[in-house]
C-alpha cells in the first residue's frame, strides 16, 4: 500500500482522456464542476464532445439520457449528493427505465468529502442507486481501479455508475489487474473471519487485518469494487471457510452493501454476522481521518468489531 | 414533406378528417380501458395529428430510421393521442389500441420507449420532456443530421423548474432543430393554471430565454401548419409554439371541465362523445 498521487475522481478523468482517442462515440455531461470532477481536461481536448450544462443537475441527467435515446454512450459527471438525490428521478425515469448507456461519474462518495459537510458527503447513495433496476454499481478503491473502472463501465450496456472519491488516499492494485462486473478482489486471505469493504475503507480494513494479526486472529479481507451485482461466489467461498462476515462501508448502515450481504447470507448462508456504516446519523466537517474514527469506520472500530463477533463464537 | 403539392387549404381539410378519427380512437381507448386522460389527448390531437400525417419526416416502416424527426410527447398521460397517431401510420396494428393500460400490452399508460413501435423517448413524468429533446436536438447537431425534435408540453408542467433550465440551455446550443409546442389548455389536474400556479406570460418567459415564440390557435390546422413550417426555417434560436386549445375539444360536455383531466367515460357519456365527434364531422 503506497501513498497515491491523484484521487480516484481525477484518475477516472485522466482515463476518460486517454480513453476519448480510441473511443471517438461517447460524449461527455457535466454540471459546471468540470474542475472538480476534471471533466475538463476532456471539454479542453474535445470541446464537440463536451457539454457544460451548469450548475442544473437535473436537466444534465435529462439531457444525457435524451442524448442515449439512440445508442450513444454518455457520461454524466456530478457529485454523488446531486445524481443520486437532486436529479434521482430522471435517472430513474429517463435512464434506467429505458435501460440507457449513461455511465456516472460521481465524485465525493461516502464521508471522502468530509472536510466540506453534510451537504456534499454522499452517504446514502449506494443505497438509492443499488435500488433502481438496470442500474450497476462500481466503487474503485484506488487510482489503478478507477481506470479500469472507466473501461468496465463503457464496456457494460446500460447504465453505470461509478463512486470516486474527493481525496487522494493509497494505492492497492498493480497496473495489469482485471476487474469485472460483479468481480471482486481478495487481498489478503484468512481463516477466522471474513472482512468486505469496498472503496476508500477497504485501506481502514487492511489496516484492522494488521491489527487483528497481533492478536492472532486472521481476517480475510475482501475489496467489493463491483458493488451491484456482487461477487456472490467469492463470498460463499470465503464465508464457507471462516464463518463470520463483518461489511464495513462509508455509507449509512441501512440499505448498504451490508444489508444486501446480510439478506443473501440468511437466505442461502447463515453465518455470524455484523456490518459497520453510518448509524442512522449525518456525519460533519472535519479532517477525513478525524471523522471516519468519530463515526465508527476507522480500522480500529473495525478491529474491535471483528473481535467481538470472533468471540460470539466462543 | 409529403404534401407540397397540395395548397395549404385541401391539407388542412384532410388533416381535419384524420384528428377526428384520432379523437374517435382516443375516446374508443380510454372507454375501453375504462381509465385514461381525455382532455389533454383531445386538445393536442390537431397538433399531433398535423406532426404526424403532415409535417414530420416518419417512415412507419422503418421507425429506427436516423434521419427521421423526432416526437417527445412530454405530458405522457396524453399517450392515447400518440398511440392512435402511431396506429394510424402503421407502427402498429390498429387493434393494439383495445389493449390500452392493461398486463402485457404494448400500450402503458405512460409511454414506454421499449414497449411502444415508434415511441422515441419514455416520458409521463411531467417537466422532463424539454430536458431530453434539449439532448436529442444536441445528437443531431453532433452527427450533422437535418431532423428536427418536436416536444409537446403540457401548460400545466411548465410550473416544473426543469424545463426553465432546459431552456436555457437549448438557448446555449442555439438549439434550431427544437420546436416545443405548448398545449395551451389552461387547465391542469387541481384546476385553473393561472389559479393553480399563475405563468403568464408564457409568451414573453421563453423570449427572455431567447427563444423564438410563434403563438396560434392549436384547433384552426392552416395556423398549426404555418407556424410549424415557419418554425422550420428559423436558424440559431430554439422555437416554442404557444398553441391554444381547448381541454377536452370536440367533446362538448368535456370542454373546459376539470374533472376530465383524468376519467374515463362511463357507456353513456361514450356514446355520446362519439355522437359530437361525429357531428363535427358533417360541419
């Protein structure tokens, strides 16, 4: 785990560059914060294919989807507050229902935003997004991720939304790895109790894992990125071997990745079970380290949560 | 255009003839599913009518056809005027109608872009429509074609705040494949529109944005016919047509009545609507 350079919100955009020389067919959407997102760097190099339709998130999402209506690729740049909730029902209506090829670039996913408030902190949006028919989920963890994320979302048919990240955090993946849809990483394996996450709290979890290590406990520590349809397969078969699940997202506790997980292993694996998220409050201003620890996702939370459940065992 | 060797007058005779018989199918669905909205689909069946069997380039045939214009019916719970339009031209057979709001039709209540031959865009969320043309007039330009975007707007879902942002931005693009036409029927569900939410004058709002505004009566089909064809040759700006009409038109106990905004008639009331529309034919 390295210290990255850029944040998962600018990696995306500088494969979105790249990608618009091989790739001359998609357009790019967004809602005057080019400059945050770094959507610019496309409108400079392709002006024709880029359409700044200011601060009207609503009629962004609209117009991309009219954009769709006929096959043309589209992504639709904003923060995850303003796709998932301001502009929610033409995402729904005019995109998902009609099944168009919008892909989402959303930045400022989870608490990652954390130094800027409530206001900007998206963390209800996985579960409003996840919830929508058509619609597929991809949180990259790290820089590496997010490129190959932009290629998985223009290559999936439908619409795609991708969850980035305000900050620069570290980086996990080699250059060479392959992530699919509904795909998932294990990075380090274990047998006494599995731990996913997905995005910028999968670092919290390593960090747990070490922890956890010190005390003789081993974790088995699962990256998420392909939050909607998720990597079934490589949860039964970690979850067969430790027995124990413990989720942990920068998101609410209800209606994440945590409650899909929870409901999928009553129905086909019931194991010992917990997840960790936002408890039904709104987090605040801070330093991001500051406020993921005051809101119980830090790696010690983790750590401690992951003994505890080891212990209902006993 | 189809009909250019016609004069203005002998088109607009036969385009009256065929809005009837979309008036006839309209009342025929609404009865017939016993649930529907017969005023908006009345007051925009001469504009719709004139798109469809006059102005607009439409190959039933080939409904995927690039070059062919495109319809959004923004105030989608007036399908059945769509439907009986699409029918009529052949993206469908006729019978389809009978299957109007029930399972498994083609037909929902609010217009299904993957359900529906012919229909371009989803749409019956009201004040999304101007969004979504914004973007299909954005396509054209991008991949050099001619067409043109037709949107009917309900006056009602002008209260929405979207289709202000819509407007400006088809003024950024100088969207002139973009030709909104409100149906001007001065009712919406809970009443009066200027009572309802008051957006006079409509006229001088879209004039601020730029636009260029053509105002008509929306029943007389020579003044829908050249405005539509003025709005055509209008370069760098966006159009609106602010065309009056009548909720409910053709069927006299439903003109201008609130409570047919969204209900279907009972068998009287069936017959008898088709009774007025019938009489208007022999006049």
């Amino acid at each position: 785990m390295k210290k990255a350079d850029v944040a998962t919100r600018k990696a995306f955009s500088q494969r979105m560059l790249e990608y618009g020389e091989m790739d001359k067919h998609f357009v790019v959407f967004e809602a005057d914060i080019g400059y945050s997102t770094y959507s610019y760097l496309f409108g400079e190099k392709y002006p024709e294919r880029y359409f700044n339709m200011g601060i009207a998130e609503s009629n962004t999402m609209g117009a991309a989807a009219g954009m769709a209506a006929d096959g043309r690729t589209v992504i639709a740049c904003s923060y995850g507050v303003f796709i998932t909730m301001r502009a929610i029902e033409t995402v729904r209506t005019f995109i998902c229902y009609p099944n168009l090829n919008v892909k989402f670039l959303s930045s400022h996913g989870g608490i990652t935003a954390a130094i800027d408030g409530v206001t900007h902190q998206a963390t209800e949006d996985i579960a409003f997004m996840t919830t929508l028919p058509n619609m597929k989920v991809l949180v990259p963890a790290d820089t590496i991720a997010a490129k190959k994320c932009f290629d998985l979302a223009i290559k999936t048919s439908g619409p795609v939304f991708i969850r980035l990240m305000r900050d620069p955090l570290f980086d996990v993946y080699d250059p060479d790895e392959e992530f699919l849809l509904g795909g998932s990483k294990i990075l380090e394996k274990g047998n006494d109790i599995t731990i996913v996450s997905y995005g910028d709290i999968i670092f919290q979890a390593l960090e747990s894992s070490a922890m956890l290590k010190k005390e003789g406990i081993s974790a088995e520590i699962i990256d998420m990125y392909s939050v909607k349809p998720f990597d079934y397969q490589t949860l039964i078969n970690s979850i067969s071997k430790t027995g124990a699940l413990l989720v942990v997202e920068n998101h609410q506790k209800r209606n994440g990745l945590g409650y899909e997980l929870s409901n999928f292993c009553l129905k086909n694996y019931p194991v010992l079970f917990d997840n960790m998220g936002l408890d039904d409050t709104f987090a605040e201003s801070g330093k991001y380290d500051l406020v993921i620890e005051k809101y119980g996702i830090s790696a010690n939370h983790i750590a401690k949560k992951a003994m505890e459940i080891i212990n209902k065992r006993k | 255009m189809l009909t250019t060797s016609k004069t203005l007058d002998e088109r607009a005779k036969n385009l009256k003839t065929i809005a009837r018989e979309v008036r006839l199918n309209i009342i025929d669905m609404i009865y017939t599913a016993q649930s529907g909205h017969p005023g908006g689909a009345l007051s925009a069946a001469d504009i719709v009518t004139a798109l469809y069997f006059d102005i607009m380039k439409f190959d039933p045939k080939n409904l995927k056809w690039p070059d062919r214009d495109r319809f959004i019916l923004s105030k989608g719970h007036a399908c059945p005027v769509w439907y009986a339009c699409l029918a009529m031209k052949g993206a469908f057979p006729m019978k389809e109608l009978k299957t109007l709001r029930q399972l498994n039709s083609i037909l929902q209540g609010h217009p299904d872009k993957l359900k529906t031959p012919g229909v371009d865009m989803t749409t019956g969320s009201l004040g999304q429509g101007l969004s979504i043309g914004v973007g299909m007039a954005l396509e054209g330009k991008l991949e050099k074609k001619n067409y043109h975007v037709f949107i009917v707007l309900g006056d009602g879902e002008l209260n929405e705040g979207m289709i202000w942002e819509a407007a400006a931005s088809a003024h950024k693009y100088h969207l002139d494949n973009l030709i909104a036409i409100v149906d001007r029927n001065h009712l919406q569900m809970d009443g009066f529109t200027e009572e309802v939410m008051p957006m006079e004058p409509i006229n001088k709002k879209f004039q601020a944005f730029n636009w260029e505004v053509i105002t008509i009566d929306g029943h007389n089909m020579k003044e829908i016919l050249l405005a539509l064809e003025k709005a055509l040759t209008i370069k760098k700006r966006p159009i609106c047509i602010i065309a009056n009409t009548v909720k409910g038109k053709c069927v006299d106990f439903m003109e201008n009545i609130r409570e047919w905004h969204g209900l279907a008639p009972n068998e009287e009331q069936y017959k008898k609507a088709v009774e007025c529309i019938r009489k208007g034919e022999q006049e």
